[in-house]
C-alpha cells in the first residue's frame, strides 16, 4: 500500500465534509495445524488485507471499509464513512471530541526471530505428532490434542493531522491438553495453559521453548490423578492462585471494568457494562495494598503489545491501580475527555473492516517478593489451584465463579492430595480484598490471550496479562458440591 493511494482516503473525507479523517491499511497472514489422538484434523491458512476509514462530520463519528483497494473503491468507501457520520450526528447527543495527540511518522516492529510461517509444514507437523504421542503414553489418556498457530501482520495508518505509522509484528501460540474418560465424567489437563495454550509476538523459537514433547509426560500424569482424586471440598478457605489462572481472574475482573467506553455506558449489548463509574477514579478501594495493576503496551514480546494504537496514540504503560486503589481507565480519543485526560492508548480494532474499541493491552498485576515455595509454605490450610476449565461472571464483572483443571489441598505448608473439579466464587472488589500476598518477579509471566470478544459486530482482540501466583483469604470453594 503506498502513501499516494492513502492519502487517496483523506482527500476524499474532506471533500466529503469531514474536519477529521483517518485510514487504516491491514494486511495479515494465518497459518494453524492441530493433531488430535495421533492424527492431523486440521491444516490451514488465510490471508486478508484492506482499509478502514474513520471520520469525524457534524459532530459525530463514522467508518466504512473495503478490500478493494483501488483508488476509485477507496475514494467511495471514505464518502460513505462521511455520510454514516452525518446520519449519526441525526441522533447523536453531545458532539464528538477526540483528545489531543501529537501525529508522528513512525515505524515500529514486534519482537521477532524465526518467521514461523517459513517454517515448514512437516516441521511443524512433526513438533505436535511427537508430543500427541508422548501423551498417549500414559494408558488413561482417551483423547490427546496438540496445536499450533501463527500469524503475521502488516499496518499502515494515516491521519488528516498528519501521522503516519506503519507497523510489523508476528505472533504464535501452541499448546498441548489430554482428556481421561472417569466412571462418571471427563477429567482434562492442558499445558502451558488452556484454550490453546500459550501466545506470544515473536517467531519459532518461541514454540520450541515451550518444549511440549517435554512436558507431555507430566500433563499426562496430572489427568490420571484426577481420575483418582476426590472431589473439590466445599467450604471457606486459602487459595493460592497459579499464574495462568490469575491472568484470566484479571483479565475478567480487572481488565475488563476498567475499560473506559464500558465505564460510560458505550459498550454495553455483548460484553455489558461495569461496576465502576467516573467518579470512582482517585477514591475507590479496588483490592489491597498488595493489588498495583498497570496497562502497559510495551511489555516486549507481548501480545497485547504494540507501538501506537489504532488512533495513532503510542504504546505507553499506565497505573489502572495503585496499592489497591483505583487511579486510572483504559481509554481511547474519544472516550478520554469524559476522564479529563489524555487517550492512554487502548484503541484497537482486529481488522481493517472493524472500528476501534477500547480494548485491554498487557494488563498485568505487579509482582511482590515471595517465592511460592515460601508462600505455600506460610499457608497452613487451603487451596493450590491453576489452569482455568471454565468461568462465569455477570455483566458488569462483579460477580464470578471460575473452575480449573487442577487443585492440591495445602496441609501444613505443604501440597498434598490432588483434588477433581475445584472451583471458587467471589464478587471482585472483596476478592481482590483478600489478597495478601503475591509472588515476585521469579514467578511472574506474560499470558497471551487471543480470543477477548467485544462488540457488535464482535472484535476478538489479542491481549495478554503478566502476572505471578497470589494468595487469597477467605475464599469459597467447592460451590455447588
């Protein structure tokens, strides 16, 4: 895409009556291979490019998008934008203010090494067969699972304010799951995490570090001693929490509530709303003084990760909570204002045919200073539990109930028996009240999320959460036994 056939999209906005305009060039290519039980089931790959037009006429917003990426197509797709905007402003309330941001010319790439789409399909084949087979080692295995995806991805954004930023990045992801067949239900385990496993930007070689065929012996084993093991307990008690699962428990309490346009109301038919309100900013007692979480896009090698946003906004990392106190929203151009501030740069589409949104970026709990074998070891009662199964939590993220695949009872600061099913509940301000310890930097790893849903049409974001294992008092498990 050259700059000529871009500016072919700004011309033509203000022309059309727009005092703002943007185009956003995307252009990304995907690859995934699965094996399950020993055999491929799937194999494919896909390709899309095109251009997103946004602007600003008579107070409102609008956007339209083609693939046809000729001038002429171009030239009609932004006139169309404009008269979207003028249809809006029709019903609109208050006029549209985006907040201010300085335009640059930029270029930016991801973290990068091996481009896994160069890599041969064999190659990649093979990696998943060889761990898929050292699953079925174990005789309680009835079904084994193992993939892979990758992608890579091209943008160029131009504003009538004068940026211009193109930016490159890869992603990966891969993971392995084994499911047993019990006298009455399913057990599953899944490493390094479930629904897919783990996600990163970079290349190859992070799928080689994962070593699944490595770890497939121990995955394997943990899902015969669920076959074994008793039933969640259901009662009150500690729970330490395993990094991966701390990761959705933010993603879903934290990330979620503190997303600006849910704040106000904005974004509301799929996703719901929040439980937090402007007014809250500065004052509300979000957890403990343990609980510092940040958005910060410039994790490297994260996948919510990125040098400028989709309104050319750049990457910057911003306290959401301080020592339990709530002191920030993610936010875009638009919904900024309502805040008073600047956009800290959370506005993102997952295409060229999609508008931006408010969307997490790496939204991460801060590490503390224990290891886990001294946390464990300071809990004299509890839970230990880590990969999330399932989860449920109403629309304005405050009540929730989270499984996971994994549990061990805590007796005397030490892990004992495994326990089958367990899960918790709690409503999230008194959840993240009981936290009183968190683990350090030693424990502490970004998570790759690439399925967040939002919108209508719905986006699915790529976003990611560093976090360590923490403990939490006072908590209720076994809900339902």
């Amino acid at each position: 895409m050259d700059d000529t056939t871009m500016a072919t999209a700004l011309d033509a906005a203000r022309q059309a009556g727009a005092d703002y305009a943007d185009a956003r060039f995307v252009e990304s290519h995907a690859e995934s291979v699965a094996v399950r039980s020993g055999r491929v089931i799937a194999a494919g790959s896909s390709a899309t490019s095109g251009i997103g037009i946004r602007v600003r006429a008579d107070g409102a917003m609008g956007f339209a998008a083609t693939s046809d990426l000729s001038r002429d197509a171009i030239a009609r797709t932004a006139r169309e934008a404009v008269a979207v905007a003028r249809a809006s402003s029709r019903v609109a309330g208050e006029a549209v203010r985006l907040a201010e941001v300085e335009p640059v010319v930029a270029e930016w790439s991801g973290t990068s090494g091996r481009d896994p789409l160069t890599v041969p399909l064999e190659e990649k084949i093979g990696l998943l067969m060889e761990a898929d087979k050292a699953l079925r080692a174990e005789p309680a295995i009835t079904v084994s699972a193992a993939e892979l995806e990758a992608a890579r991805h091209h943008k160029l954004f131009v504003s009538t304010q004068g940026a211009r930023i193109e930016q490159r990045w890869t992603e990966v992801g891969a993971g392995i799951s084994a499911h047993a067949v019990g006298a009455d239900e399913v057990v599953q385990r899944s490493y390094p995490s479930s629904f897919g496993g783990q996600w990163t930007q970079g290349g190859w070689e992070n799928v080689l570090d994962l070593d699944l065929a490595g770890n497939a012996p121990r995955v394997a084993e943990e899902v015969a001693q669920l076959l074994a093991a008793a039933p969640c307990p259901s009662m009150e008690t500690t729970v330490i929490l395993g990094s991966s699962q701390l990761a959705l428990q933010i993603h879903e309490s934290i990330g979620h509530p503190t997303e600006l346009d849910r704040v106000l109301g904005d974004e509301a038919a799929f996703a719901g709303t929040s439980w937090v309100s402007l007014e809250d900013v500065g004052s509300l007692r979000y957890g403990s003084e343990h609980v510092t979480v940040v958005s910060d896009a410039t994790t490297p090698g994260s996948l919510g990760s990125f040098g400028y946003d989709d309104e050319g906004v750049p990457a910057q990392r911003d306290l959401l909570i301080e020592r339990g106190v709530l002191v920030g929203l993610q936010s875009s151009r638009e919904s900024a204002p309502a805040l008073g501030r600047r956009s800290n740069g959370c506005a993102r589409a997952d295409g060229w045919n999609r508008i931006p949104l408010v969307r997490m970026t790496t939204v991460s709990l801060e590490p503390g200073e224990w290891s886990l074998e001294d946390l464990i070891a300071d809990t004299d009662d509890g839970l230990y539990l880590e990969t999330n199964s399932s989860w449920s939590i109403d629309d304005k993220r405050l009540n929730f109930q989270f499984a996971c695949e994994y549990g061990r009872r805590i007796r005397n600061g030490q892990l004992a028996e495994v326990v089958r099913n367990p899960n918790y509940t709690g409503i999230t301000p008194r959840f993240w009240g009981s936290c009183d310890a968190v683990c350090s930097a030693d424990h502490w790893t970004v998570w790759g999320l690439p399925n967040c849903g939002k919108g209508e049409p719905i986006q699915v974001a790529r976003v990611a959460h560093g976090a360590a294992p923490a403990r939490f008092r006072g908590v209720r498990v076994g809900v339902g036994r």
